[in-house]
C-alpha cells in the first residue's frame, strides 16, 4: 500500500508543478541612440570647402575659414533619415533646393534640385 501513497503523492506533485511555469526572462530593448542632423557639416570634395551648419531649423553654409556666408536658409526632417534644405545661395543670389539622407551618423549624401550629388561629412 505503501507504494502505491508514494505513487499518488509524486502524480499529484507533479500534477501541481505542471500548472507552475517560469516566466522567461524579460529583455529590454534599448533604443540605439538617434542620428542627428543637428551640428557642423564639412564638405566633401567640390570646389569650394565649406562648412554647413544646422541648428534648430536654421541653415548655413560659411567658407571653411569662416569669413563669408555661402548660403542662408532652412530645413525640415522629412522623416528620421532624410532633410529637406531650402536656401539662398549668397554667390549666385538664388533660392535653391536640396534633398539629403543621413547615410550614417557622420555622412550626409544630397542632391539639389539641378540633380547634383554632393556630400557632406560630420566635423569631428
């Protein structure tokens, strides 16, 4: 008989832990840190090196010793990658526009309105 009580108990153990269960381990997911279009640009090749700048909805684009503004106007994020620049070009007296994406935390690839490709490069 008494076999048969160690029988019972253990089913009715293991009955009871079946209902039991581990909750997995919980991860949290940590949100990589956003690129911003915020700072200084430098240009990347072209004719003329400048630096673009880029502070809460303004922009600028100064020769890169600073001495003359190249360019003077505004942008919109279009969406988390993208930006969209409208500006007065100060050497040409024209109102000009250009499309870029944030190819990565420190390079911005952009084409104006005409179609050319320009880069730009995060300052250090």
């Amino acid at each position: 008989m008494r076999p048969a009580l160690v029988l019972a108990s253990l089913l009715g153990a293991a009955t009871a832990l079946s209902g039991c269960q581990l909750e997995p381990q919980r991860q949290i997911a940590v949100a990589p840190p956003q690129a911003t279009i915020e700072g200084q640009w430098n240009s990347v090749g072209g004719p003329v090196a400048y630096i673009s700048s880029f502070s809460a909805g303004r922009f600028t684009s100064k020769t890169a010793d600073g001495s003359r503004v190249l360019a003077d106007g505004s942008y919109t994020k279009t969406n988390a990658t993208q930006v969209s620049i409208i500006f007065t070009s100060t050497t040409r007296n024209t109102r000009e526009s250009v499309n870029c994406n944030l190819m990565s935390s420190d390079r911005l690839a952009c084409v104006n309105s005409a179609g050319a490709r320009f880069d730009l490069a995060r300052r250090a």
